[in-house]
C-alpha cells in the first residue's frame, strides 16, 4: 500500500508543478487604492491570461480603451469556466466564488489597452 501510495504522489507531482507554473505566466492585474479598476497596456495579439482576486457576487467588467480589437477567448473561476456577457462596448461576467479569476484576451494588433472594472 505504501508503494502504491508513493508512485501515485511521485505521478502527480509534475502536474501540480504544471499548474502552478501556469498560474505564475499569467498577468496579475491589481487595483489601485479606493478603485475598482485596473487596467494593461501591452501586446496581446498573441493571446495573454490575465489573473484577478475577485469576492463573490461580484460584476466583474472587460473594457477595450484601445484602438484595436479585443476578445476574450475564456474566463475561469475557482469553479471552472463562467459564462461572458458581451455587449457593443464591453464584456462582463458575475462571479459565484472569491478567489483567482483567469481571462485569456486576444488582440487584432501588437498594442493594447484594456480595463478591468469589479462591482
């Protein structure tokens, strides 16, 4: 038992690693003091994960301030995956469990600008 016990622990060892890793290549996004914004400039053409500590029951908001175009490939809660409302001028989604919150965005061009809003 102790053998089966050990090859499993030894089995999943890479994927926490892995999980852990993926969490560090994304972009945290903070907000300044008494905001409930933040925001990111930069090259997202290529797609970015974007990690956000968001509470319950909050309107988490996804703006393009750019020129370019964005979309939004997924969202994932603690949870899994959560359903985006789009809109002409933004995108949004409720979240159901505080915790981090990852967001893959696309741009149409090498630079960007995208805010971050939390109800």
């Amino acid at each position: 038992m102790k053998k089966l016990l050990l090859i499993t622990a030894l089995a999943t060892a890479p994927l926490i690693a892995m999980t852990a890793q993926a969490a560090d290549s994304s972009t945290k996004i903070t907000f300044a003091k008494d905001s409930y914004c933040g925001s990111f400039t930069g090259n997202i053409k290529n797609g970015k994960i974007f990690r956000l500590w968001l509470n319950a029951n909050q309107e988490m908001s996804i703006r393009n301030v750019g020129d370019d175009q964005i979309s939004i490939a997924y969202v994932k809660g603690p949870n899994g995956r959560i359903d985006v409302g789009r809109y002409e001028t933004y995108s949004s989604f409720y979240t159901d469990t505080k915790g981090n919150h990852y967001m893959k965005l696309y741009g149409n061009s090498s630079h960007s600008s995208v805010e971050f809003c939390a109800y």
